[in-house]
C-alpha cells in the first residue's frame, strides 16, 4: 500500500508541474517531432524496417529532395501520413472535391493533401517553430498554412465548407472555446468530421474526452454523431482504458457504425 501511495504522488506531482511550468507543453511537443525527423530519416533508409507499422519505402517510392531529411520527410508524408488521414477519417480522396477546407491542429505535415480538389488551410499554433526544427513546409505551394490557436482561429466567420481534426481537438487548452470557433468558421450546415482520442491527461494531450462531453460541446451540430469507435491509431493497438472514436455529421465509407 506504501508503494503504491508513493507512486501515485509521484504520478500526481509530475501532473502538477506540467500543469504549472510555462511552456512545457510546447516543449514536449516539439522534442517529440524532432526526434520524429530523426525517426523518418531511420525508416527513409531503411535502417528501421517499419515505423508505426509502415514499412521502408523502396527506391521507386522515395520523394527527391535536395537533402535527405526534406526526402526522407517528404516520403512520410506520401507514403503514411496521407494513407492514414484517409483511413482515420474513413473517406476517399474526392471526399471534399471543390471545397474549402480547414484541417485544425495539422501538424508540421499537411496530410490532408490526401484530399483532391481542395482549398486546405492548415492550422497550428507551433506552425513557425515547425519550420525551425526542420519541416519544409516550403514544398507545399498549395496550402495555407495558418499560425494560430483553435480557441482564437485568424479566420473569417462562416469561410469553410468543411472542418476536420485528426488526433488534435485532445491537444488543446480549451475545448468550449475551441468547440465555439469552429461553429463561427464553419459555413451553416458545412461539414465537420472529427477522429478523437480518448486517454488519459498527459502534457501534450491534456483533455480526458468522452461521448458525453463531445456530444454537448458539439451539439450545435446538426446530425453530429459519432460514427466509429476503434482500439488502434497509427496501426498500434491502444491501451485497453484508451480508444480512437470517429465524429461526424456526414455519411462516410462503409465501416461507420
């Protein structure tokens, strides 16, 4: 029992000082993807065979770039980050063909390029650091990219046909504010599809999300339902306490619920 009190107020004592510690969150999440270049830059040559589950590219697979790290980035983001965004959201290419999408909490790699025929606008509040730690946001002429929070969004009321999330609405400070944003840039009945976490508050992932919660934070949403529930992300099985769930208010592919 002594044990076991003294590693819950060890666990509880490192929550508390990434609560209170200026810029820990930011911290963790840009170590975390800069020792990510590293990683693709591994998987790029084929010195790790798979990372999350995808296996080293061949040669005729490879994305040219003037440096391997621009390369081995570049082939990531063909050969994972796209597949997965489509899995994950359970859509095909020309889900949102002529439409105006804005993709919160991107990431340093706009994965939703996956989708053919779009306007993308990408949000992120690290979007500068991202190109500091090395992510060739340059390549991509294509996007918007948009340095900004979800809780105070630098865009116009009622701008997009369409707002997705992958893996990110769990990332932010403040979900009620987050959820009001996307109500004011969503166009009247646009479309909002969301692929959720559900775990445990860690540093970067501070929110503890479930069915409840979402459903009335987005119950402004017409047809808002959810639409999938799975124990995998990134082709790696979850926690038993942890699960992905798929939001949306629009029909997907065949696997919805």
């Amino acid at each position: 029992m002594m044990l076991h009190l003294r590693g819950l107020a060890r666990r509880v004592k490192k929550r508390l000082l990434d609560l209170l510690i200026p810029g820990r969150k930011t911290t963790s999440e840009l170590d975390f993807w800069r020792n990510e270049i590293a990683n693709y830059q591994k998987w790029f040559l084929g010195e790790s065979k798979f990372h999350y589950k995808t296996r080293c590219p061949q040669e005729d697979q490879k994305v040219a770039a003037p440096t391997l790290k621009d390369s081995s980035i570049l082939t990531w983001h063909k050969l994972h980050q796209e597949v997965k965004y489509l899995q994950d959201l359970e859509l095909g290419t020309d889900a949102f063909k002529g439409k105006r999408v804005l993709d919160i909490g991107s990431g340093p790699i706009p994965s939703a390029t996956c989708f053919e025929g779009i306007q993308l606008y990408c949000l992120d509040p690290l979007i500068s650091d991202y190109v500091k730690a090395g992510f060739p946001l340059h390549y991509y002429d294509n996007v918007h990219f948009v340095h900004g929070t979800s809780e105070c969004m630098p865009l116009f009321d009622g701008f997009f046909d369409v707002v997705i999330a992958v893996n990110s609405i769990d990332h932010v400070d403040d979900i009620q504010q987050t959820a009001k944003e996307i109500q004011r840039v969503l166009k009247p009945g646009g479309l909002l599809r969301m692929h959720i976490h559900y775990h445990r508050a860690t540093v970067t992932e501070p929110l503890e999300l479930n069915d409840a919660k979402v459903a009335n934070l987005f119950s402004w949403c017409q047809e808002f339902r959810k639409v999938g529930s799975y124990s995998q992300m990134h082709s790696v099985d979850l926690p038993s306490d942890e699960k992905c769930v798929l939001w949306s208010n629009f029909q997907g592919l065949s696997r919805e619920i």
